[in-house]
C-alpha cells in the first residue's frame, strides 16, 4: 500500500516539476510512476477495488490536467511563466523577389559561405552557390533564389 501511495504522490509530483523543468524526462518518469501505480493497485487490491482504483488514477489524472490547462494560466506563476507577447503588430520579412535573378553585386563581408552583399544598392544576406567561398570585394551575381535564401555565384562563373 505504501508503494502505490509513493508512486501516486511521485508521479503527480513529477508530472507538476516538467512544467518547470525542461527536457520532457520528469514529465516521462511521471507517466511511468503513474501506470506504475496502476498496474500496483490492480495487484493489491481485491478484484473490484483494484479495477475502480485504476479508473480513479485514469480519470482523476484527465479532470487534474484539464484543470491545469484551464486555471494555470491564469495564476500568478501561471502568468510570470506563460509567454505574454501580443503578435498583432508582428510583420515577418518578406522573400526575396525573383526579379533579384541575375543582378549583379559585391560582398561586404567573406561569404563562408554565408554573409552580406550589395546588390543593386542594398544590403543582402547571401549564401554563396555550392557552398564556395568568396572574399570581401568579390564581384557576385544571383543565381537563384531558394528557401527565402538569395544564392549568389562569382560574378566570372558560368
């Protein structure tokens, strides 16, 4: 009886410490205390006990984790730990425009392959083609635009 009532108590405590702690390992050991405790009281105790006492954990633990979900949030803890950002005035950067193809330009940094250039007057972040690398002052030209990510190639290659 002991045993069970360790494992109840350790896997809800266990299942609370993931919110806190990282990582997703208290969250699993809680789990296993949980079935744990489960498959020991469909042990211990008499035959129609044993089954109620698993129903209890199974639906005690479901009513405990929507009550969670639902009050957390909204406590003091809750709050200092939940992300509280408003997104409304976010604008994400917009992909290159493929009217970029063939522009020709210079590096401002080494391209490593990776790095910045001036193409048509303005800063870009590039990626050099094949993964090459290119000095600072390299004559570049776009050679296609892939994943948001402007490639550029030496501006003397094919």
């Amino acid at each position: 009886m002991a045993w069970y009532i360790a494992l109840l108590a350790g896997g809800l405590l266990l299942l609370i410490a993931e919110v806190f702690l990282p990582g997703g390992i208290a969250g699993t050991f809680g789990v296993l205390a949980l079935v744990g405790a489960v498959a020991l009281g469909l042990v211990i105790f008499p035959p129609p006990w044993g089954f109620l006492a698993a129903i209890g954990v199974v639906v005690g633990g479901g009513v405990f984790f929507l009550l969670w979900v639902k009050l957390f949030p909204r406590s003091s803890a809750g709050r200092r730990i939940a992300l509280q950002v408003d997104l409304t005035n976010y604008k994400s950067l917009a992909p290159p425009p493929p009217e970029l193809i063939g522009v020709t330009g210079e590096t401002l940094t080494a391209l490593r392959p990776a790095g910045i250039a001036t193409l048509d007057g303005k800063r870009h972040d590039v990626l050099a083609d094949g993964g090459e690398w290119l000095p600072v002052g390299a004559n570049i030209r776009v050679c296609a635009i892939r994943n948001g990510q402007i490639i550029v190639c030496a501006a003397d290659s094919p």
